[in-house]
C-alpha cells in the first residue's frame, strides 16, 4: 500500500504522522482521504480501530491549515465524553507541529473552559450533542463559520436516542459545508440520516473488514461477559482467528471454554495446573503440529509456553497483572509485537485494561464484529433481566447527558456479567 506521502498533506501533518509511527495508511484512510480532501462529502462505514479517525481528522486538518484563523471551522460529532476525548487526544497528536486548536465539549464537567474554547474560536472542536445543545443558545456559541462537520459513530448516536439534538444542531450550522458521516453499520434510519446531510457523497464500505486495520495488530473487544465464548467461536468460524492460544484467568473458565468450543466443532486442547505433565506435553504438541487449532490456557500455565512464533494470542479476560500482558503480546514496555493479539474485555474489566494500557503506553484500539449480535440474550446470561434493563436505562440517561461512561466501541452493554471469583 501506498505510503502516507502520496495523499500530499501538508508537511507538518506528516511530521506528526510519522511520529505517530502510523506507516501506511489503513484502508479505510486509503479511501476515504483522498475524496475528503477535494472537498467531498463521505458516507463510510468503518470500525472503531479502523483508523476512522486519522481518516476525518487528516483532511480537515490539512484544508484548515490553507487558511488558519480565529474562528471554529470544524465541528465532530460523537456519542460519548470518551469517545470525544479520545478524538481531541489524537488531533493534538496530528497537530501537534501546526498551529491549529482543538477542544473538546462534553458533558459531566464545568461549562466555562469549554465556553472559553467557544471563545477562543479554537479550530475544531469536538462534542456530545447533549452538552452542545447547552452551548449553542449562547451568544458566545457562534456555529455559522464551520465548514466542517463530522458525524463520529453516527449509529452509534442514533441508538443513544441523540437524533432529535443532531437534528437542532443542524440549524446552527450553515448549510453550504463538507460533511463526513461516519458509521459501523447502516441501518435504514442511517440511511435516511446520511441522504438528508450529504451531497453526492463518495461512499466507502469497509464493514467486511472486521480484523483489526493493517499496522494494528492489538486489539480490543468490548463485549458482555456472558458472550465471550460465542465471540470466540465467531471469529474462529469467520477465519477471522485461524490459530489461537486463549488465556483465561481461572482453571474452570478454561475448562468450560474448551467443551464450548469442542461442542462447537471446533478442534481445542487446554493447559492448567490440574493437568498432568504429560497431558500438558500432549497438548502444546498438538497445537504446534496444528491438531488443534486452539490451546485453552491459565494464565499461570502461559509462563512456561513459548508463545513467540504464534500468530494469534487472545486474552479471553483481561490479565490482572499488566506484565502478564506484556509477556503474552509483546517483548519490550512498549509492546512490540510478537503476533496478533486479541483482548476481550466485559465493562467490569475495564480499570485493569487501563492499567495494562498505562503500562504498555498507548491506548488500544477498540473492535466490533460486524453482524455479531451484542444484545444477544440466551441460555448464557448470568444476569438477570431485571438488572440488564436497569443498565440499559442507566446507559440511556448517561449517553443522552453525554455522559456515558465507556469509550470502547461496544458502548457499555447490557447483560454484563460479574467478574467471576478469582480462582486458578
Ligand atoms: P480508530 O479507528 O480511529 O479508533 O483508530 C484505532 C487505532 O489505530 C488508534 O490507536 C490509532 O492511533 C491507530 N492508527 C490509526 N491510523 C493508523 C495507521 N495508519 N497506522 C497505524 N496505526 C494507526
């Protein structure tokens, strides 16, 4: 693929791309750059962990630097406070050799220093509907100089009920603008939200492509608890995963895996601290020889296996320890790779996620299988219904104030279960 080169940014945006050490573009940038960047309008399906935002942020950066001045040109869209903060995390980044400014208004904090930003007329700035609505009554909050506007996760915003704000945002935005619509999937009332703010969009569908974006080869999948093994099951019969060493945090998590996949047709072996040595043998030699596409390990019998030449390692619960993490993924602190490595993480996994993420330095990319079904109930919910719904509500009231509080792709899901008693 092409290098970063070829798209003719401006030269400090590829400064800061370089020291991003984003290489080659992902396909989705490949696509959805070049027509951005002539002024089109975008309608792209796109993954969280696809690259999407480098994908909207690169245009628009390089056509505000043409003509820098004090008013704010490009507004984002974007369901929630982490997503929003994770997006004006990676401008800086981009940004970081220009003098463009960006700000990022959410909800859950103090008005005034986004008030500040509004009037400062900072470049871009980057909102949850809910707590833009807030501003855009105020004098201070003057919306008809953008030319920009991105709608981040549009699906994503819909099924948190923020249709109606877009739709009152839209009137303080003029109409003569480019605008890039970005969303996971497109479903019909999608549709009929891109045709309304479009004109001639390029279209650019990438949902196929659910593995993680070339040159990302850590990913994260946010998923309830309870749908873990049917995650598993679907990226092995998609081929998505071919080969995979699977850690689970307990002795009887990894044998409950095991049968579920062998109950599933699929080939797995497993190694714990009940297995005796010979079987363990039996085991690893198994998985090397590819007689069994899948080895079921603890995390405690993941020390003695040499995991350097595998091409798929999946933590099936986030490690507790960050080091274990590490050892597992990649050589060094900062993580260089060994393979592919997949970590599913249920909401209660969260917190130990951010401190493998504070160790390695970066924070990873958040996936979604297209078509799986997240909302899946089923013989495997562990939670009751009655709780489920009081989560959802909970999510509702918290994304409609933009206060969500889950960045990963999956949104903060329903039917989690309880993180299970530690136990090897
Ligand atoms: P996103 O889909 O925007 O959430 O991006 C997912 C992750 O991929 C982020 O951590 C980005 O920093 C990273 N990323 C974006 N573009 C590239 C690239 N061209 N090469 C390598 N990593 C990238």
């Amino acid at each position: 693929m092409m290098p970063f080169s070829e798209f003719h940014l401006h030269p400090d945006l590829l400064k800061g791309i370089r020291e991003l050490g984003f290489t080659r573009p992902t396909p989705v940038q490949a696509e959805t750059i070049p027509a951005a960047m002539d002024g089109r309008d975008l309608l792209a399906c796109a993954q969280t962990g696809s690259g999407k935002t480098a994908a909207f942020l690169l245009p628009i950066l390089h056509r505000l630097m043409a003509r820098p001045r004090r008013t704010t040109r490009a507004l984002v869209l974007t369901p929630t406070r982490e997503l929003a903060a994770q997006i004006l995390e990676d401008l800086n980044a981009l940004a970081v050799h220009t003098p463009l400014t960006g700000a990022a208004v959410y909800g859950g904090v103090g008005m005034g220093p986004q008030e500040h930003a509004f009037r400062a007329g900072v470049d871009v700035i980057v909102a949850t509907p809910g707590r833009l609505l807030d501003h855009a009554t105020r004098p201070y909050a003057k919306m008809g100089g953008l030319e920009y506007l991105v709608l981040d996760e549009a699906d994503r915003m819909l099924d948190m009920g923020f249709l109606p704000d877009i739709k009152r945002i839209l009137r303080h935005i003029p109409a003569h603008r480019q605008t890039l619509f970005f969303s996971a999937t497109m479903p019909a009332p999608i549709g009929a939200l891109a045709a309304d703010l479009l004109k001639h969009p390029v279209t650019v569908n990438l949902q196929r492509r659910s593995a993680p974006a070339v040159g990302i080869t850590q990913a994260v999948y946010p998923v309830p608890q309870p749908l873990k093994a049917a995650l598993l099951v679907e990226l092995l019969q998609r081929g998505i995963l071919q080969q995979a060493l699977v850690f689970t945090r307990t002795k009887h998590r990894a044998n409950r895996l095991t049968e579920h996949l062998v109950r599933h047709r699929i080939e797995a072996a497993r190694i714990h601290g009940n297995r005796s040595q010979r079987q363990r043998t039996e085991a690893l030699a198994g998985f090397k020889d590819g007689t069994y596409p899948v080895l079921v390990a603890t995390d405690i019998a993941s020390r003695g296996i040499d995991v350097e030449a595998l091409s798929h390692v999946v933590n099936f619960d986030v490690p507790m320890a960050p080091d274990d993490y590490i050892h597992r993924v990649g050589r060094t602190g900062r993580a260089e790779l060994t393979g592919e490595a997949f970590t599913f993480v249920a909401s209660e996994e969260e917190s130990d996620l951010k401190a493998i993420e504070r160790a390695i330095g970066r924070t990873l990319p958040r996936v979604t299988l297209p078509d799986f079904d997240y909302r899946a109930a089923g013989p495997q919910l562990e939670v009751p219904r009655g709780e489920r719904l009081a989560a959802m509500r909970r999510q509702r009231a918290g994304g409609r104030r933009g206060t969500s509080g889950h960045g990963g792709a999956g949104g903060r899901h329903p039917g989690s279960g309880r993180r299970p008693p530690r136990r090897r």
